[in-house]
C-alpha cells in the first residue's frame, strides 16, 4: 500500500489521518538501517519521519521542519508517549499507532489474495473440524471469514453500519491457545555488511502482535544482545540493534521462564539470529564474550539451555538468515539439542515463512 501525504496550507500540518499513516510507515522503518550511536528514540523517529516526507517529495529543509512539527503532534495527541522516568529518554507507541503500524506490517506479509477477501490462515493449534461454540472475538486479517452473525450484526443494528473492526467469529473445538516466544537477535551484525536483516525481523514481532497477542493467543518477545530483555508491546516499533554480541543462552532462558508460566497452551519459541551464539552470563553473573571462533564454554551453557527448554515442553523453530557454514553447524547442533528444527529463509521472506508455519501449513 502506497501513502499519499497531501501538501498541506502554510502553518498547518497534515490531515491526522495522514500524519498517523506517515507516522505508522516511519515506525515500521525504524532499525532498518544502522544508526548513529546514542541516537535517542526522538533523533531516530524525526529522521524517520523526514525521510519519508523527503521521499514524499517534500525539498531536505522542509521535510526536517514537518518532521519536527509532525513529532509535536504526535505528542500532543498522545499517539507517541515518553516512558515514565528513570528511563524517560524513551518513547512508547500509544495504542493507537501501535495497532495502525502492527496492522500494516501484518497486511504487507499476507498474501495479496488473502487481502482482499476471507483468507485461509487458521489459529494456532487449531485442529480438526470447527465448531463454532467458544467465546466470541473480533476477526483477524487472513484467516477463514466464518463469521457470527448475530455479533456481527449488532453494531449494524445500532449504527446503520458496519467496519472490519465489527467482525466476529467464534472460538471453536480445537482451537487450544498458543503462546508463542519469539526471541529477535538485535546483536550488531543484524545490521552491517550492507544486509538489512533487522528491519523484517521487527516487523515480523509487529506482525505476530496483532495476529496473536491481541485476540487470546499469548506473546512475548525478546530482545537479545549481551543480555536478553523482553519487550513491552508499545517498545516494538522502537527496537535497534545493539552494538553487542549474541547471548542465546540468556534468550533460551527467558522463554523457558515465561513458557512456564503459561498454563496448558501450545508452547513455542522462535529463534531468529544470524549468527552463532558468542555471549554467556556465567554462574558469577560476569558477562563472558568471545566472537572468534566457536567457543566450548559458550556452545556448552547454549546447548543446555536449549535442553531446559525442550524439557518445559516448548518447540523450538530457528529461522537463521545466514548462509555461513560455521553459523549453519551451530545452529544444527542447538536444534538437535532442543529436538527443534533450523529453517533457513531470506530475510525479505522470514516474515511470510514465519505466519505460514505457525498456520500450520509449513510442517
């Protein structure tokens, strides 16, 4: 979908519809590209924004002034907040544009076909036939269009009209809830040597956050560097890559811990990295680092936290975006470690293969 930003009159912004659409497609850009260390969240963001005025062909000058003018009214209207302090330097998406942006990236990974009408993506851990007596929930881009029809209707009922939004479906036999781990390699290498390998993957955890997070099924994603941290839902948009190395073992471990913690649902986690693992915390809580070679201390504390994580019960799919043969056989033995599987796949296309397999369709 191509955005149209209208020219608008001396002294005035754009209509709020196209601010939030222009704000939306710089959020999804955000991290695609390395950036300047220490950027703040706002640097980056105003950069965004002026980017994509300048290539709305708006002159340099003018694009940094709308830029600036468009992230004050970001503010003001609350589509953008300021995380509360000690960490007050950085920015949240409002629920608002975070659901505009995560709508966006999962309308770009589906199918042009399935786009413009019912499509055939069923939920997670769906199995056999539907039967339509569960709880009733809002429809979701791509999946089967078997819609309630008197939960849909009442909206019409009292409005005269109806908006994708007032779509219902019903949850039916079958359809067990997943909960879904998807642990984002936000190390340097996700953005050097001219490949831009970290831009699909955060789009990809925007994705997942509207198709599953908002409608039952559980996720949590995890950002990991030298450490692994999760991720608050309105941090998504702002994710970077980290100048830092590849702790796996401390991204293995926290699916495990939140996995656990999830009751009887289907447990998954989703590995995404480029690289082999080359960072462990060790048991004296010193970070320990060595990016030459493979380390046996390091392959060692990787492959058992992958073993802990196969003994809680969870799958383990790797989708590795690195063609390197020593990155290949690493990420070989932590799939037999974790009885999981190594997906190879493009970065343009992780996110496509990602919602295909979780549909399902790609075992």
């Amino acid at each position: 979908m191509r955005v149209r930003y209208l020219r608008a009159r001396p002294g005035e912004g754009p209509p709020q519809a196209a601010l939030l659409q222009l704000a939306a497609e710089a959020l999804l850009r955000l991290g695609e590209r390395p950036e300047p260390e220490g950027s703040s969240d706002e640097e980056r963001l105003e950069e965004a924004l002026a980017r994509g005025l300048r290539e709305a062909g708006a002159d340099p000058e003018e694009a940094r002034a709308q830029a600036a003018a468009a992230l004050a009214r970001l503010r003001r209207g609350g589509w953008i907040e300021r995380e509360p302090a000690p960490a007050g330097a950085r920015l949240w998406a409002g629920p608002k544009l975070l659901d505009l942006a995560a709508a966006r990236a999962l309308r770009d990974l589906l199918p042009r076909k399935l786009r413009r009408g019912a499509g055939s993506w069923p939920r997670p851990g769906a199995a056999g036939p539907h039967e339509p007596h569960g709880p009733v929930r809002r429809w979701r881009w791509g999946e089967p269009l078997v819609l309630d029809p008197g939960e849909t209707l009442k909206p019409w009922l009292a409005r005269g009209e109806l908006t994708p939004e007032d779509l219902r479906v019903r949850e039916g036999e079958g359809g067990r809830r997943a909960a879904v781990a998807l642990l984002l390699d936000c190390s340097h290498s996700m953005v050097l040597y001219g490949a831009d390998r970290f831009g699909p993957a955060k789009r990809l955890a925007l994705a997942l956050h509207r198709w599953l997070a908002g409608e039952g099924d559980r996720l949590q994603v995890v950002c990991f560097h030298d450490l692994a941290e999760p991720v608050p839902p309105g941090r998504l948009p702002f994710l970077a890559a980290q100048p830092s190395h590849t702790n796996t073992a401390a991204a293995l471990e926290a699916a495990r811990a939140w996995l656990g913690r999830q009751g009887d649902v289907e447990r998954r986690a989703l590995l995404v990295t480029d690289g082999r693992p080359t960072a462990i915390r060790r048991p004296d809580g010193r970070l320990y680092k060595n990016a030459w070679g493979r380390d046996p201390e390091i392959e060692r504390a990787t492959l058992a936290a992958a073993a802990r994580l196969r003994r809680a019960g969870a799958a383990l799919d790797l989708y590795l975006l690195e063609e390197d043969p020593q990155v290949r056989a690493a990420a070989a033995a932590l799939a037999r470690a974790a009885r999981g599987r190594v997906v190879r796949v493009d970065p343009e296309r992780l996110g496509r293969r990602v919602l295909t397999d979780l549909s399902g369709r790609g075992r």
